[in-house]
C-alpha cells in the first residue's frame, strides 16, 4: 500500500529532515521523492509505503497535518486508492 504526502509552504532549513523523520517514526518507507523551491517556496511531492505503519493511517495523516502546523507548511496525505480515484478519467 501507498500514499502521497504533499508538503508547500516557505522554504525553511530542516522541511525534508522533519518530513522524513516523522515518517521514519511510524516505520513509513520513503519510495519517491520530488523537491523544488520556487522563488522563496517550497515544494515536495512524496510516495510513501504504508504496508508497514504502524499506527492507523488516519492518525498518521493527522500527524504529518500537525507537523505541517508546527512548521507553517501545509501537509496533506492522501492513501492511493484516493489518489487514484481523483485522477481517473
């Protein structure tokens, strides 16, 4: 199983360190990962593997949108069958 954690926000020292260290804690394997800054923003798009979490998905999306709080990001997890369903034609 996967997901896809969205984080935006004003590029600061640290996002990707905060980011992966947090899913690092609930066993959260990092598969993909894409990153720019645009001007003064940054931006990362990442797919996790989620087969192994181990808290409830919907508590682990609640912690990644409380570490975006903390850090005024914005963070958004969204599972893949989610995803994929947004994105079908």
């Amino acid at each position: 199983m996967q997901a896809v954690i969205s984080v935006t926000g004003k590029d600061s020292v640290g996002i990707v360190a905060k980011v992966s260290e947090k899913c690092a804690k609930y066993n959260v394997n990092i598969s993909d990962v894409s990153q720019t800054v645009l001007q003064t923003y940054f931006v990362m798009i990442m797919v996790v593997d989620i087969a192994n979490i181990s808290i409830p998905f919907n508590d682990f999306v609640d912690e990644m949108a409380a570490l975006g709080r903390e850090n005024l990001l914005e963070i958004h997890t969204m599972h893949e069958d989610i995803f994929n369903s947004m994105h079908k034609i």
